[in-house]
C-alpha cells in the first residue's frame, strides 16, 4: 500500500486531493464564526476546502468538505466506483490490522500545559449559524483506550463545547460506547481519554460510522479497522499527560480527563434548567439540537503539529454524513449476512436518511424457501439500531441507489396491511430525534421504526416481470451526431438515465 501513504495523515490527503484538483483554497481570512460554515455549506457536494487565513487565529489553517462526495472519498481508498468501498470496508471489519505504538508522534511537536491552555483561543471552533447556543465543536474524535473501553480502542466523534480556558461538556448519545462506558463500566471514576483533531482519514470514517454493536461491540479495536481500510497500520502514542493514547500523526490532540461531574452545555441552559429546549447547534438529524446536561471534560495538556490544521465538521451536511456512510453500509451488510447468508446482494445508505436514519437492502431470492428471510432481516436491523427510522428491502431488479426506483417498487410491490413492519413500541430511540425525547423517561416512547417489505412474492415472479425497451439494441450513432447525443443525454434527469440504461418502463 506504499502509494496510498498520503493516507497516513490528513496533510498527505490534502496534497492528494489538491493534485488531482480536488481542492479549492481560500487565502483571504475567513472567520469561524458563520463564514465558515456558509462557505462550506453553499459549496456542498463540491471540493474539498482550505482555508489558510483563520481571521483571528495566526498560524493556523482549517480544513473541511474532505467527505463531501462518495466519489472523492473511494478515489482516496484506490476504488475507482463509489458502490464498491463498503467491500473494502467489510474486508476490514472482518481482517482488522492492529495499530502501531510509536515513541512519539507529530501531534506532539508542541506541548501545551498549565497556564498555557486557552482553548477557545487556541481552535477556532466554529459558530454554526445565527441560532447556535455557542461555539460547538463537532469533529473532535474521542480516543479511549484498552481497560477503560473494556479492552478495546473506542473512537467516535462527540460534540463538544468549551465553557471555559481548560474545560468542558461532552455529550454522549444514548446507546452508544461512550454512555456505557461513562455511565456504566466507570460511572464513579475520572476516564483517561484523547480527543484528536484533523487525523487520517480512515480513522475518521470507523469514528463516524456510529455503531451496529451486534457488529462492531464495545471491546473492538476500531484503530484497527481503520488500519485495514487504509491498507497499514494506524500509528499511535502515549499521551503526555494522562494514561491514554493519541493519533500519532493527528494535527492536534487535548488530552484530559472525562470526569463524574455534571454540567449544563451552554451557560443559558444552566439558567434555563430544562433538558432539550435551549438552542446548541446544527444536528445530524437536519434540526437545530438541544442543549443537554453532560460530563465535563478537564482538559491537562494540548499538543499539536507546527502549523496546525483544524478540520471544519458539520454535524447536518455531506461532509458529516458521507464520512460515515462506507463503513455503516458494510456494518448493515454484515449483519444481515450473518442472519441469512449469501441473500442480501447489495446495501445502500441514502443520503436522504441520514446518519441513523435507515438503509436500503437489496435481495435476490434463490428459492421459494427463502420466502419471508427479508423480513428477518428487517426486524434484525429495526432492532440492531436504537432510533433507526426506516429499513426497506427490495429485489435485486430494482436500483438501490435510486431512490425513485425503490419508491417505485413501493408502490407497485406493497400491501400496506401486510408488507409494513413495526418494530417494537415502546422502544428506546435517539434523543437528537425531535420526536423522541420522550425517550428519556422510564418506559421509553420511540414508535419502533417502519420496515418495508417491497420485494416480489418468489411463486409469484412471474405477474412482476417490469417491462423493458430495447434500448440496448439500438445503436444511436446510426441516426445521431455524437454531439447530439451527448446534448440529448445532458438533458436527463437521474431516474431517466437509469431507466434507460436498463430500457426500463
């Protein structure tokens, strides 16, 4: 994997991306409070962002929009087709490759201690938007390690703000690692953890991916799968000043303490008092979160790179979305490969679901005995998420990555009485979910999700067969310019092109 070393860290990445003209660079100062989330958002879907003026803060750059398109994001990896890096990912889940310990690491060419720590004045961690209850930073990757992560490496991304010069809140979404670990496994103990900014980026998608914990349990080195998708060991040092470790090749690392103590999020919610009404920040979910009571950080060291480079995460954008997408593909994958193997042919995460949204299933029938196997695998996955909202599974005739042909096989393959699945009411859910914060009480108040069963009955097939046009009989050169053809084809929309590459009806 000697020519994808650019991976090792995100400077290589950037490099990468900026010779395959990947990356755009902003030279005038930008300032992290609204500009840059406005500029990154009005350029989503587009090239990865450098800004290398951050009004406020000499000497150091910001960096966002790296995951912002699947495209770019397989280029990185040496896939050349999107659909097919959850493969690698997979590969990766089941042949993970341990990280490597490093005397020291570049995150440790400066060292921050004592009075030197101002951390508001050292990152310039964003304001989101207008609405926003505080600078909230978004892409620290928490790092806990070994006996206090039941033997395991758990990185996940976390949001954080810093209320004052040395610490914190970080929040922890229910049913996660991090909640069992905080509020379960050490609840009366001060945890020993890194929070690690701007690393590389495979370490950032196991870190985004959220958990199926059927799949990846607490207890896994996920470094280690990260070090299987990039092809080579992650490296990783001990922490100056707490027992844990960092990115060895992350641009900055605050390494600390996650204590027992309390804290509101934001100064208004302690005057407030209430849990999830006072406004924080932009959520995955698409919605302006709430602010939430949360463990203090206490913060005992920064370390950095000369020359830093923080990294610009949006919680409810395509950067934060598709950082994650891969690797949660693979995991549902996974899951329902273990159920029923060799059914599921393909999976799909569609933007428009979101980070816990839901997933796409694509299934090919070998016999009339798999008959109601897709509906195993619903119920499977309805309950291996908490708060997934929707699971669908349909046959391997119609495009998954479409979703205007999975809507069309909803509508022409389903029977609402029969082919739509609950999961259980009454059931723990997200509390990001407007809807769900009701969860938080005793009995729990999530609906369950909605699996669709849009597959074809297999005795069946035969009143399904979908029409198809000859389209690829015909030669269009025959009658058109190549010229023509390219305007004629520029001018469809995306179900067309897929119709017609199929000669579907």
């Amino acid at each position: 994997m000697a020519n994808r070393k650019y991976l090792a860290d995100m400077r290589g990445t950037v490099e990468f991306l900026r010779k395959e003209g990947e990356l755009l660079v902003a030279q005038e100062p930008v300032d992290p409070i609204y500009e840059t989330a406005g500029i990154q958002v009005a350029l989503e879907e587009g090239p990865a962002i450098l800004f290398d003026n951050v009004k406020g803060y000499p000497g150091m750059r910001s960096l966002g929009n790296i995951f912002s398109r699947r495209d770019r994001i397989a280029k990185l990896f040496g896939v050349d087709d999107w659909k097919q890096l959850k493969w690698k990912c997979l590969e990766a889940i089941r042949k993970p490759l341990p990280p490597r310990v490093v005397e020291k690491g570049p995150c440790q060419d400066v060292v921050m201690t004592g009075k030197d720590i101002d951390i508001l004045s050292f990152l310039p961690v964003l304001q989101h938007t207008t609405r926003d209850g505080a600078r909230v930073m978004g892409s620290g990757n928490v790092l806990i390690c070994d006996k206090w992560a039941r033997g395991g490496k758990e990185f996940s991304y976390k949001r954080m703000h810093f209320r004052g010069k040395d610490w914190g809140s970080i929040t922890s979404s229910p049913a996660t690692h991090t909640e069992a670990i905080v509020f379960m496994d050490h609840r009366q103990e001060d945890i020993p953890m890194t929070i690690n900014i701007c690393n590389p980026p495979a370490t950032m998608m196991v870190a985004a991916a959220g958990g199926v914990h059927s799949i990846i349990p607490l207890g896994t080195d996920e470094i280690a799968i990260a070090g299987a998708i990039q092809g080579f060991p992650v490296d990783i040092c001990k922490a100056k000043t707490v027992d844990a470790y960092a990115i060895a090749n992350a641009e900055i690392v605050i390494e600390g303490y996650w204590t027992t103590e309390t804290i509101w999020e934001t100064e208004e919610a302690e005057r407030d008092g209430r849990q999830d009404v006072v406004p924080f920040f932009p959520e995955w979910t698409g919605y302006l979160g709430k602010t939430w009571k949360s463990r203090k950080f206490q913060i005992t060291a920064i370390t950095h790179r000369k020359d830093p480079i923080f990294y610009n995460q949006l919680a409810a954008s395509y950067d934060g979305e598709f950082n994650s997408f891969d690797f949660r593909e693979a995991m549902f994958y996974e899951l329902a490969d273990r159920l029923v193997p060799g059914l599921v042919v393909d999976v799909h995460h569609p933007f428009a679901l979101r980070f816990w949204g839901g997933v796409v299933y694509q299934v090919k029938k070998r016999r009339p005995r798999d008959e109601g196997y897709q509906r195993n695998l619903l119920i499977n996955a309805l309950g291996a998420c908490p708060g997934i909202r929707l699971v669908i599974v349909v046959d391997d005739d119609v495009d998954i990555y479409s979703m205007d042909d999975v809507m069309w096989a909803i509508m022409s393959r389903t029977e609402p009485a029969t082919d739509y699945l609950r999961g259980a009411t009454g059931s723990r859910g997200v509390a990001a979910q407007p809807g769900e914060a009701a969860t938080r009480v005793d009995i729990g108040g999530f609906g369950g999700g909605l699996g669709i069963d849009a597959t074809v009955p297999f005795l069946e097939q035969w009143r399904y067969e979908r029409c198809r046009y000859p389209s690829d009989m015909v030669d269009l050169k025959q009658w058109f310019t190549e010229a023509e053809i390219k305007a004629a084809k520029a001018q469809q929309g995306e179900y067309a092109r897929v119709l017609s590459k199929y000669g579907w009806g």
